[in-house]
C-alpha cells in the first residue's frame, strides 16, 4: 500500500473549539451535575461499594 491518500497536516480541517476540548467539556459537566445533586440531596454517597442493596 501507498501513503498517497494521507491528507498532509497543512491541508487538514481545524477541529472547533468545543470539539477539540470535548473530553473536557464531558469531565466538567460530569462534575458541575454530580456537585448540584449533591447539594440538592444531601443524603446522596457518591460511593456505595460493599453496602448492601435496600
């Protein structure tokens, strides 16, 4: 096979902002999400590993 149809660098299309930062964006909402329900129930353990089911 031939490296013929690779696009060199120059010639590629830029990523937008939010898709070259999409991990983070993910991370953040997962955080931003995880620290309002927690605050709007307080009673909520975000680990519940070994506890038995209720």
């Amino acid at each position: 096979m031939t490296a013929n149809n690779c696009n060199p660098a120059s010639g590629r299309k830029h990523l937008s902002f939010i898709d070259r930062y999409l991990t983070l964006w993910i991370f953040a909402a997962m955080q931003t999400f995880t620290q309002i329900f927690q605050r709007w129930k307080p009673s909520f353990k975000a680990s519940t590993a070994g506890s038995p089911m209720p």
